[in-house]
C-alpha cells in the first residue's frame, strides 16, 4: 500500500541553522510527493511537491527531491527562522488510489 | 475567494449521540476530501467525493460514518452512536481538476465526546 514514514519530532533548532527533516515512502505504483505545514492556529497548506522522480519542489526556502532509488523526499532549508516553527506533514499520493497518505507530522521549534 | 469553512469549530456530545458536520469547499472545486486528525499524528483520510460521487471510503470508516454532497456543492459528514474513540479533529479539504492538485484546508471541527 501506500504510505509514508518521517522523523519523529520535536525537532529544536536555533535560527539560521540548517534544516534537515526526513521522508521515506512507500508506494505500489509512482506517487506524487508533497510537503504540507501547519503554522499554529492555523489549517494545513501545501508547502512544495513533486511529481515524478529528480523532480526538485522548493518554496519558501525550502526545497525537497524526489529520489526515486533511495524511496526519499526529505525536506531542506538552508537558514531556519522563528517564522519556520511549525509541523510539517510529508505526504505521498498514486494516481490509482486518487487520495493523499500524510505522515505523522513533525514539530520544529526555532529559537531566536 | 473565502477558503474552505467548516461548522461548527467545536463540538461536545454525549457518547451514544449522534453528530453532523459540514463542510463548504471553494466553490469551483469538483473534489472535496475528509481526513480525520488525532492528537500528535498525520491526517487520516476518511473519504472523497467528485462532484456529487463519493468514490472511495477508507476502512477506517465504520457504518456508523456517512458522508454526502449533494448537488457537488457542501459536504456533511455524519456520525452515529458516537463512541469515545471517535473524538478527534475532523479536516475537510477541497482541490480542482485532477488528482493531487493542491489541497486547500479548512480549520477543521474539533470533536469531543464524552
């Protein structure tokens, strides 16, 4: 089936440290790949995706590649801020099954 | 364009009641989707509609779970006999045109019951 699998949070960072948050999925046929953030108070929204393989997804910052070989679509940035903390939700989706699996989710903190 | 609202935010019941929510999408979206969130992990999906369609159920979804759109437009999703187990943040989320266009959320309606 399809699924994904993230690191587990919290995650503490001081500002303008580098980010590193790990996915890993896995899937039956070949999934879209997609970032979603929950900023507090706030509802889900897509930060970046990725549709087919060495797709590279930025926004924001942040970046994510799709890597076929190693089944992965960690996510990137290469300065935090205190505007970053958040929970950020990986996410796959196969065209066959027309719906999006997310992750558990993982919890960045940002100190000033 | 005023987002995806769902009503009510909040909701406490009883356990053995039943509940209603409701969920209108932006309003040229064919694809309306319901996740079910508990404290500390991801989305779950629940179901999805095209339209009017409901096109797939997750077994997550008991026969106590019911979900309409009627006419393509707003979105209820039902629970009966409500138990413990079913409190949780209920997401719904709509996109347009084809799979995995972004999905745009609403706050959610937060259930407790008791």
């Amino acid at each position: 089936g399809n699924s994904v699998t993230q690191m587990e949070g919290p995650v503490t960072l001081s500002e303008e440290a580098f980010l590193t948050i790990n996915c890993t999925y896995t899937a039956t046929g070949y999934p879209s790949l997609f970032w979603y953030v929950q900023y507090p108070g706030e509802g889900l929204q897509l930060l970046l995706k990725a549709t087919k393989a060495d797709d590279k997804g930025s926004n924001k910052g942040f970046e994510a590649t799709y890597r076929k070989e190693t089944t992965s679509f960690h996510l990137e940035k290469g300065s935090v801020q205190v505007s970053d903390s958040a929970v950020y939700f990986c996410a796959s989706g196969v065209n066959r099954d027309d719906k999006i699996i997310f992750g558990k989710g993982t919890r960045l903190h940002i100190l000033p | 364009d005023t987002g995806v609202s769902q009503d009510p935010r909040h909701k406490i019941t009883k356990r053995g009641q039943n509940v209603t929510f409701r969920c209108d999408p932006i309003s040229e979206h064919n694809r309306l989707y319901w996740y079910r969130q508990t404290l500390g992990q991801g989305p779950e999906f629940l179901t999805y509609f095209q339209n009017e369609a409901q096109l797939e159920k997750s077994r997550l979804l008991s026969d106590r779970f019911s979900a309409e759109r009627p006419k393509g437009s707003f979105s209820t999703l039902e629970i009966q006999r409500t138990e413990q187990g079913d409190s949780a943040m209920y997401l719904c989320a709509s996109s347009l045109g084809q799979p995995f266009e972004k999905l745009f959320f609403g706050s959610g309606t937060q259930l407790s019951v008791l």
